[in-house]
C-alpha cells in the first residue's frame, strides 16, 4: 500500500564506488515513488555537507536514506544525532568497503536496498561519542588506521579493496607505537600499542568477525582491541598472522567489551572514525549510547 503524501530525502555522494549509483539512480528513484514518497534529491558536494543538510532538515520528513561508503553513513548519522527530531535512515551502501552494511545484512544490491530503505523495520542501534564527535561502527588509532582516508579516490575506485592493501603495505617498513593508558569500567591498563579499536561491528576494514562472533549492535556494549608494540619483526609476523586469521593472540592483543572506555596518550594521537579522519587529541572518551539511531536493516 502506498503511503501518500509522506516526505523522503535522499542523499547520496556521487563520488562513492566507482561512481557507480549514476547507472542506478533512476531505478532506486522509482523504489521511492512506487511506496508512495515525495522526494527532495541531493547529491553531496564536500566534506561534512551531508552533516549540515540532515542537521538542518526540517521535521516534515517521515525518513532520510543515504547512499555511499561508511564515511557519508557517518556524516549523515552525525547529523542525524545533532537533531532534536531523530528520524528513521535508510542506508543504500555503495563505497569500497562498506562494513556496517554487511554487520546489518543490508543488501549490496543498491536497488535491494533500496527496498529494504522503504519498506523494511526500523532497528535499534547503539551510536558511540568520541569527545564531541559521533561514529557508528568504529573508532581507532595506529597502524593502517589513516589508509582508507589517505588512499586516493581515484584508486580506490579502479582498484577497490586491493587498494587499501597496496597502502597498508607500504605502512609494515616503519611501525609507530604510542604510549596510552586505557581505562573502563572492565579494565585498565598502561603500555606501548601499535594499534587500537572500538567497534559495533562484524566486519572491519572488510575482515569478517575480526573481533568475535558474539557482536551485538543494540547492546549498549563496544569490542575494544588493542594490539600491543611488538619488540622484533617475529612478534611483528605473529600479530599480522593472528589478524589474517581473524583469532585474538592474547600474548599482543588486549580485546574487551565496554560501555566507556578513556584513552589517554602522552601526545596528540591521530584517529579515524568510520573509515574518516577523526582528528588528533591526547585524550579520547568513547561512549556508547544504546539505541539511540533508527536504521533500516535485513534480517
């Protein structure tokens, strides 16, 4: 049944994956239209537009839907969160990656998806703070963290996944490490690291269940990692083995599941937040807030 009269807006970054929503815009539009939506269309045109557009979007709107990589989900969620009027989103996930579309079984498929956008359930979903920011799925420091915002666009639409590795390789030559002490609730401890996460997903950097199989994404709850410095090139393999096969080598890895989690470093460290650029700051608070995002997911 038709749903007469209600407002969607639809923003989208034509850039993302290979440009490739040009060759399906027209059929995703007709998805909209056929389940009764008058649409506003707006293709993004810069860093963070599609933050202020969402902040700014009047209450009239019955639901936004996004198209892009994890970086434009995450412009739009924080603008989704600066709102006093939270409203439903739709994701139709069309970057390289793209690794909470797959935690939330949202359809590859960009039409599909489409679909699922319009006509399916709203879920709950937990948003976490990192100081004044907000992220959805990740928050880390470290070793390959900056690849997938360094890595041109260019090849990462010619080249896809290969490209993020072609980056990270070039990272192995000269491993930082950074002193940080790490504290929660569930644990705290002090040391040298070479890497560090906070996540609410089953898939990172488009490794599959990298940090355990038992992920929750409305459970108020991160998965926290954090690899320790290794002290010679065969501590070094070791990591980088346990990481390709996807297992927690309790002998480098600190992994632990928390609702807050302060991180403290004796120097500006630099993050990423869902794949972005997250800034630099010597302490970070990271924050779950439980179900505080309405979004569209498979079952």
């Amino acid at each position: 049944m038709k749903r007469e009269g209600k407002k969607l807006f639809f923003i989208y970054n034509p850039l993302s994956g290979r440009g490739q929503i040009r060759g399906k815009l027209f059929d995703i539009l007709q998805v909209f239209s056929g389940a009764g939506y008058e649409m506003t269309v707006c293709p993004t045109k810069g860093p963070k537009d599609a933050t202020e557009r969402v902040a700014e979007l009047p209450d009239d709107y019955e639901l936004v839907v996004c198209s892009g990589g994890d970086g434009t989900l995450d412009e739009v969620v924080e603008g989704m969160m600066r709102r006093e009027h939270r409203l439903p989103l739709g994701y139709i996930p069309s970057g390289t990656v793209n690794d909470f579309a797959k935690s939330l079984k949202i359809p590859r498929n960009m039409v599909s998806a489409a679909r699922l956008a319009v006509e399916g359930k709203s879920f709950l979903c937990d948003v976490g703070t990192f100081n004044d920011s907000h992220f959805v799925y990740i928050a880390a420091f470290g070793i390959f963290t900056d690849v997938a915002y360094s890595t041109r666009q260019d090849l990462k639409n010619v080249l896809g996944n290969v490209a993020y590795l072609l980056e990270g390789v070039k990272r192995l030559a000269n491993v930082p490490s950074y002193h940080v002490r790490l504290v929660s609730e569930e644990f705290e401890t002090e040391g040298d690291f070479i890497f560090g996460m906070v996540t609410n997903s089953r898939s990172v950097g488009g490794f599959k269940n990298i940090i355990g199989s038992r992920v929750r994404f409305d459970d108020g709850l991160f998965e926290a990692t954090f690899v320790r410095t290794p002290q010679n090139p065969a501590e070094l393999q070791e990591i980088l083995a346990a990481v390709l096969i996807k297992e927690i080598d309790s002998k480098y890895m600190y992994s632990f599941r928390t609702s807050r989690l302060v991180v403290e470093a004796e120097e500006d460290l630099s993050w990423t937040l869902d794949g972005e650029y997250g800034g630099e700051c010597r302490t970070a608070v990271i924050q779950n807030h439980q179900k505080e995002l309405r979004i569209r997911a498979g079952s």
